[in-house]
C-alpha cells in the first residue's frame, strides 16, 4: 500500500547512528496503518555531532517526537528543555517530545519495555541482585528502571572502569566493577543482562563465563538483530530462562507510540510476528 505524505501528515521516527537496522518503524508503521492516522514514522541518521541540530530543526510540533537509539541515548536528555522523572533518573533519553511552543521534553520508556521482557521470562526485581553488562544509555536506563522496581543491588560491569563508576556514583545500590570481576558479580545474579551492542550484527559476540551464574538466572540481551544471540543460545544451551531484545523492543514501543500519538497502539496487530519475519527475510 502505497502512503500518500501530505502537508498534514504527522511525522515521529527514530534517530541513531547507524539506525538502518532498527525495527521501530516496521513497528509504530504498522501500528498507524491500523489506527487510521494520517501520520508516517522514519529514520533518521545524523552524524555523531549532529543531533543537536536536528533537534533544533524539529522544534515546533512540525514533527510530533523521536525514539532515540544509540549512541545519542545520553545526549538526547541534555539537548532536551526538560525531562520525566524516569529520564532524569536514567541519566539518559530514548524519547524526545516536540511541543507546538518549540521545547523539546526528553523521556524514558526503556526501564518499561525492560521490565515487561524480564517478567515475560519468569523474573521478579524485588530484592534481587542483577549483572548489567555495560554502562551506556540502555545501562543508565536499565539501573534506573530496576530499582525503581525493588531491585536491592545492581553491580555494572564495563571494560573501561570509569565509566561503570560514572554510573554508580548516581544510585545508591548500584556498584562498578572491571571485565575481570565479570564471574565474581554473575555468581549470586538473578539476572543477568546485556546492554551493550556486543553480539549484534556486525559486532564482536559478548562472551560472559555463565558457568559462574546460578541455573535459575534469567539471560537477557537488549540486541535483537540477531534475536537469538550468541549469549542467548549459549544461556538457554545451559537451561537458564532467556528475554530477548525484540520482547524489550515492543515493552518500549507501546508507551513511545502512546505518548507521541496520544492514544494506545492498535491490540490486534502482531508486531512481533511482523518483526520475526522481517528479521528472517533479512539474513
């Protein structure tokens, strides 16, 4: 079906760099087609230096908001005139809103896709101890999101020290440690997850010693090109319960979709079908 793009038509999308890989238009399309709304969701993919000024040109409402994806994460909240609660916490932005009297309102609904993909796989945050695997904006979010959530101690583990440290001098429960103490913090972990973009495509594979983490631990990857990972296969090769990226992908779509087109998504459209089959066709 081919979309006609008119002087009315409502514009949101998503911005990274690279940012062809990304799913979420496939998403938040299928979702407009189905309500009926004259609007179109896109990607964009300014330099590293140039998200300020993309944001500066979109300011106004002529575009309605941006999904924001690595590596502007951070960024995205100190280009923003103000912020949610949960961006704040989060240190970090994957939604920017653009209002009619030209700011900017920066965002987080990656804590809620997060979330909802740990509790698909049988995994309760109150009180327990979780290994986060990077120190990013997808890490900053994820710290933010699991104590909110009840987690009592999140220990981050990132190949440059200071940065891990970055993120734990933000919260209280949360403590940094190097690569080499990466079997020391899996041993006791409830969950394990990896917000780094190791193991995507085109990116070396995240090797952890999972030997070192309790059976009942859930694995999760937030990388969903490809959706099953070389840490995923390997942590469901040894029986633990896994959480995709793709299940993390659609938790924060819902919310980015609500906030941006005020109202909720379409139920009767299978995103996540659409999603698998655009990911098998593309190998």
């Amino acid at each position: 079906m081919t979309r006609q793009i008119t002087a009315q038509t409502r514009i949101a999308g998503v911005v990274g760099a690279p940012v062809r890989h990304s799913l979420s238009p496939l998403i938040h399309n299928a979702w407009i087609q189905a309500a009926g709304l004259d609007a179109v969701y896109l990607a964009f993919a300014p330099d590293r230096e140039g998200l300020k000024r993309l944001v500066d040109g979109f300011r106004g409402g002529v575009v309605l908001g941006l999904n924001v994806t690595v590596p502007f994460k951070e960024e995205a909240l100190a280009v923003a005139d103000r912020a949610t609660d949960e961006a704040r916490a989060s240190g970090a932005a994957n939604l920017l809103l653009f209002h009619a009297d030209g700011t900017v309102e920066a965002g987080s609904t990656d804590g809620e896709g997060l979330l909802l993909a740990l509790g698909g796989a049988g995994f309760d945050p109150v009180g327990a101890r979780v290994a986060l695997i990077g120190a990013g904006g997808a890490a900053r979010g994820a710290v933010a999101a699991l104590l909110a959530a009840g987690a009592a101690r999140i220990d981050v583990v990132n190949r440059t020290l200071e940065r891990a440290q970055a993120v734990a001098a933000q919260h209280p429960h949360v403590f940094a440690h190097g690569w080499g103490e990466a079997a020391a913090v899996l041993e006791g972990a409830h969950a394990v997850i990896n917000a780094t973009t190791l193991g995507m495509e085109g990116q070396p594979s995240l090797e952890l010693p999972l030997d070192a983490a309790s059976k009942t631990a859930v694995v999760m990857d937030m990388v969903y090109r490809p959706l099953k990972t070389d840490l995923l296969r390997e942590a469901a090769r040894r029986g633990h319960p896994v959480a995709d990226g793709l299940s993390m992908l659609i938790g924060q779509a819902v919310p980015s979709f609500e906030a941006m087109f005020v109202r909720p998504p379409p139920p009767e459209v299978d995103v996540r079908t659409l999603c698998e089959q655009a990911l098998s066709t593309s190998r």
